[in-house]
C-alpha cells in the first residue's frame, strides 16, 4: 500500500487543488511532489514516538513490538479511508486541496514508522544469529510481494473494454478494507506468537599467549 503513494495517489493528486495558502507564502505543487513530505515526517516521527509517544502510550497500554506492529496496520487502512472520502468529492464534482493527501500522508507515515521500522527490528531479534540475514531477506521479499498483490489486482480490475472493476472511490476502499482484515488477521496470530530474543554477540577467543601459563 505504501508504495502506492507513487502511482494511485499521483493520480488523485491530478484532480485536487495543488495550491499551498500558508499565510506569508502560496505556492502550487505538481501531483508528485507532496511525496516529499514523507522523508520529512520520517526524521519528526522517529525520535517523537520513540522519545515522546511509545512512553505516552506506555503509561496506559504496555506497548509491544507486535502491538506497534497492529496499530500501524490499521493506521495504514485509515490512510486509504481518507483518500476514498477526497475520491467521493472529486467524483461529485468537487476540488478538494490537496491537504486531503497531506494528513493521509501523515498517518500512512506513522504507520511506516510503527510497521516498517518496528518489524525490521523485531525480525532481526527473533532470528537466530546463524539465520538474521536470511530472516531480513524474508522480510524485504514480504514487501516485493505486496507490490505483487497490488499489481495483481490491478490487472484484475481492468475490463476488456478498458474500463475497471474498480474505479475511484470503489478501489481506495477496497485497500482500506483489505489493509483492515489484514490487519485483524496479524492480531489472531501475534497472539499465539511466542517471543524470543536472539541478541547478535561476538565470539572472543582466547589469546594463547596470554592463557598458556
């Protein structure tokens, strides 16, 4: 879904008021650039959860890796879901700004920052020391089959005719729909998951020299 932000959310961004009214400057966007926000959001968000929000949450619901994990899912859907009302509008005959696609950016980021970040962590410390880089190499593969799956379905979509299946505010659902029982799924199994942790040491070897007598 995230790297949808390159392709589908383009393409709503063609539709919607680009014009950026910040008070003392206005300027306008092209549709690709609001992408831009993301690494931004990036460098806030990280040490703001990390030093600021997990603490926070801490204090009222013991936040885990998994449970990071599951909130950032549902954050993910939720993304979609904002982009499927701005797609209503359009479709209706509105122009709305393109502030729609900044919170969803917004919130798609949080989620990055919760799933991508947390679970990169997690695998490396649930791995073995003899199977981290091959566990790493599955989680990379997890996100090559994703983009799978949205090529997938966007294939099936498309009509003989050249029409779609899915078309506007219908296909932003469906992902959000999609991302939501993806979401409920992960919960089920990270319940039953028993957590390890497989801290990577050095092996120190004893100078003979220094042992001999």
């Amino acid at each position: 879904m995230f790297d949808q932000t390159g392709s589908s959310w383009v393409l709503q961004a063609e539709k919607m008021d680009k014009t950026v009214n910040l008070g003392f400057i206005q300027f306008d966007l092209l549709a690709s650039q609001i992408q831009a926000i993301n690494p931004l959001l990036i460098m806030i968000f990280i040490p703001m959860f990390t030093y600021l929000l997990y603490p926070l949450i801490n204090k009222i619901f013991p936040l885990t890796s998994l449970r990071k994990i599951s909130i950032g899912l549902f954050l993910a859907g939720f993304s979609f879901a904002i982009l499927a009302v701005a797609e209503t509008i359009i479709l209706s005959g509105g122009r709305p700004g393109i502030a729609w696609q900044f919170w969803a950016y917004v919130i798609l980021t949080a989620a990055e920052v919760m799933v991508s970040i947390t679970g990169l962590e997690f695998s490396y410390t649930q791995a073995p020391n003899s199977m981290k880089s091959f566990v790493m190499g599955l989680w990379l593969l997890s996100v090559s089959l994703g983009n799978g799956i949205t090529a997938l379905v966007n294939a099936f979509i498309v009509n003989p005719d050249g029409s779609l299946k899915l078309d506007g505010t219908e296909y932003f659902w469906f992902f959000a729909g999609l991302m939501f029982v993806t979401a409920l799924a992960f919960i089920i199994v990270a319940k039953r998951y028993k957590v390890e942790s497989y801290i990577q040491t050095r092996e120190i070897k004893a100078d003979p020299l220094l042992t001999e007598n």
